[in-house]
C-alpha cells in the first residue's frame, strides 16, 4: 500500500485532497468550524472592498489563520480577463500570495467560465509568476489549452456552481485525467459527499467544494462526510476496481458443497 | 489662523472630503484598517506598501482598499 500520497500542486504538498470554499456561511466561526471538521488545507478566500463604516465586522484572517491554513484567492464574480487580473494582482499584494485560483464567468445565470477570457488570463498570469489553478469547462482540447499556457492545475466543473448537481460528464472528467499530468480537481456543482468520491474514482487528483458544506442543513457533519468520501475515493481509485460483468460470479467456491 | 484645505476624494467607491496633503498612510493609519491584511489600489494601480508614506493623496483620487473575504 502506497503510505504517502500527497496531493502536490506547484510543487508543494498537501495531504488533504479536498479544498473547500469560504462563502456562504452564516458566520465566520462556523466557517472555521466546518474547515476544521473538512481536514482541508486549502481554502478559496474572495478579494473584495474593506468596510470602512462598520469596522467590527469580523475578519476573515481573524477566523482562519493563513500561517496554517493555505489561502487560494480567487477571481469568483469576475466577468473578464481585466477584472480577474486585478483581482490576483492586488491578492498578491496583501500577502505575497502566487497559488490563485483563476475563474472568469461568461455568464450570469449558468456561471460557466468564459473559456476565451480565462485563456487569455492564464497566459498572462502564469507570466507574471503565479502560480495558476483553473476554473474551466469539461472540454477536453480547453485543458489541454490552459496546461499548454502554463497552468498549474486544471479545475473543471462538475455542474452549474452551487447546483449540486453532481459530476454531469463522466467521459469528459476520463478523457482530461488522461492526458494531462497535471493536478485534476473537480470544481463546483457537488451536492453530497458520494459525488466526491466518483470524482476520486475517475482519477481526479482532489474536489474543491463551497455550498454542498456550506448550505448543507448540519455543515459540519457534510464537511466530515466530504472528508471520508475523497479518502474513500481515493483509495478506491488507487486499488484498482475489478471488471464489470453482466452475469454473476459466486462468492463463496463450488468444491465441498454439501 | 491656518484654513485647512479638503479635497474630494473617492474611497471605496463612494466620495468623501479629507484634509489636503494628506500621505496614504497617516489616511489608512486614521481609519485604522490593519495595513498587513490589505491591499491598496491608487488610481488603479497597486501602491507597494513601502511607499505608502511617502505618497501623497491629490484631488479626485480614487483609492482602493481591499482585503479577503469569504468565498467560493
């Protein structure tokens, strides 16, 4: 059996598989709370205004220290290449972060990513020295596009972000896991934990979950559950599974029946 | 007595008046956001933090201050 098997994106280690959105929690310590239970190492974190007026709203970095917890700021609710690069550079400059997630949405009501933008930003970014995880479709020639241009991890989509639709195209999920090296993680669209563990058993390298913990009715049983189903998967994935048959095959052997 | 200069500035999107000659830090400093956790946009571009100290705010400047919030 395999003892070590961290996941490893720009060449550092991480021994959790699964990273997990900071968004839509009723609070800021039940946030920290479902991190916790999760395992998770990594975060997505937003980059957005200070309040100025209310200056006892609670701090994200208050919450969830970021010497232990490694932050992954993202572009979310960015519509095009100039905003999302905005948005990277000035989360750069807070604390020197490289490891980002790029996503460029093209649409409002399905938030698919805008393809073309998130190219054209990849290209950019990865020039610029970060270091750049990818929210993208499930186009196989699109990943193979964003790892041509630098990326350093491909992040394609489940299903509609926050549809909990789970994994729509198997095949697709198939086709990327093999031809590229690089870390898979399936990102958006879950809705419960078994989803995670298809997305483990197609090989994908980790899952990247927000509102299937978050909006869940207990967060921190679905942040544990979500926990068990990537190791779970995992596991499956690396033990190899046996073939499929129409027919069945006894278990037990015919010899000494009495 | 010295009449003190204001200026109209943009903050965060919404337009307010601050005292003329004013250095990106002692404003930052007197709103008492914690500088380590934030980033800092003037007119679009990023000030290093470093240079906070020695940039002085001007009429009709538009300054960003930014920081992490939760998210997916």
């Amino acid at each position: 059996m395999k003892k070590i098997d961290n996941l490893i994106i720009a060449k550092k280690k991480f021994k959790s598989r699964l990273i997990v959105g900071t968004g839509k929690y009723k609070n800021m310590s039940d946030c920290a709370k479902a991190i916790k239970f999760s395992g998770a190492e990594i975060v997505t974190v937003a980059v957005r205004r200070v309040n100025i007026v209310d200056k006892k709203k609670p701090l994200l970095m208050d919450y969830i220290d970021p010497k232990k917890i490694t932050y992954l700021p993202n572009t979310a609710g960015c519509f095009n290449s100039q905003e999302a690069l905005r948005t990277l550079r000035l989360a750069r400059e807070i604390g020197g972060w490289k490891l980002v997630k790029l996503e460029v949405l093209g649409d409002k009501k399905t938030l698919f990513p805008d393809m073309i933008e998130t190219l054209k930003s990849t290209e950019i970014l990865t020039r610029e020295g970060f270091k750049v995880m990818v929210y993208c479709t499930d186009d196989p020639l699109m990943a193979k596009r964003l790892e041509n241009s630098g990326a350093a991890a491909i992040m394609p989509l489940a299903a509609p972000i926050g549809s909990g639709l789970g994994i729509q195209n198997y095949t697709n999920i198939k086709i990327i896991r093999k031809q590229t090296k690089l870390p898979l993680i399936i990102d958006a669209g879950l809705g419960q934990a078994s989803d995670a563990t298809i997305a483990m058993e197609l090989g994908c390298d980790g899952v990247l979950v927000n509102t299937a913990i978050a909006r869940a009715k207990n967060p921190f049983q679905m942040a544990l559950a979500f926990k068990n189903s990537v190791v779970a998967g995992r596991q499956s994935y690396l033990s190899g599974r046996i073939e499929k048959f129409l027919f069945g095959s006894p278990s037990s052997p015919k010899e000494g029946i009495i | 007595m010295k009449k003190i200069n204001k200026i109209k500035i943009k903050l965060n999107g919404k337009f307010i008046k601050i005292q003329d000659k004013t250095t990106l830090l002692s404003f930052i400093k007197k709103l008492k956001v914690p500088i380590s956790k934030v980033a800092i946009e003037l007119n679009e571009t990023i000030v290093n933090k470093k240079l906070l100290i020695r940039t002085k705010i001007k009429k009709n400047d538009k300054i960003e201050i930014v920081h992490f919030i939760g998210g997916g």
